[in-house]
C-alpha cells in the first residue's frame, strides 16, 4: 500500500527499505520549524524567492519534482512536535493531491513515533 510517510528503525533497516534514489533532508539537532524548512530547500534545491514559511513550503514542494525523501531523527536531541507534525501534513497533503514525495523517517526504535 502506498502512502506519503513510512517509519523505518535505524537498528532494523534494510537495503529496501528506504529507496536509492531518496534524498536526504539535513537538520539540526533540534528538529523545529526553521531546520525542516532550511533542510528540505537545501534538498530540494528551492529556488532563490524560497521565504522559510509553512505556505512557500507547500508552493515549492508541490512545483518540484521530489519523490523520495529521508529524515534521519536518530541523532536529533530535541524535537517541536507543533512544527514536526504541520511537517508531516504538508508532506501527506501534497501527496494525497500530486501523489508526491514520500517520506522515510529514520527513528531510534519503531515505538518513536
């Protein structure tokens, strides 16, 4: 079954699990807001105009051609779940009407979510 977000445990990962082609979003050790909107820009390689906000997210993400996306949380020491969770809408929102990108999250353990 296809869907916009897939967990997968750092300690269990296999080859397939996360597709080769996927790129990966860079962030702070504090997962926030600003880091999640500089790092997807940086992966996606947004535009100059890209202003870190959650509306010009949804604009570029949905004008790009991203499909495959990785967030590694293993090594985060904080995360705001307010901004991870408007995050995570946008990505399933943009997936349920362009049916792109999907997102592997890497967790410490698949109970981390």
């Amino acid at each position: 079954m296809s869907q916009a977000i897939y967990y997968v445990n750092k300690n269990h990962i296999n080859e397939s699990d996360i597709p080769k082609q996927a790129i990966a979003i860079d962030t702070t050790e504090n997962i926030d807001k600003q880091s999640l909107l500089i790092g997807l820009a940086k992966a996606g390689n947004f535009p100059d105009y890209f202003a870190p906000n959650w509306d010009a997210l949804w604009d570029c993400l949905t004008d790009s051609d991203l499909c495959y996306l990785s967030l590694d949380l293993t090594q985060s020491k904080s995360i705001n779940p307010e901004d991870f969770n408007t995050f995570k809408t946008i990505i399933e929102e943009a997936y349920r009407d362009f049916g792109k990108p999907q997102l592997w999250i890497v967790v410490a353990n698949q109970e981390a979510k």
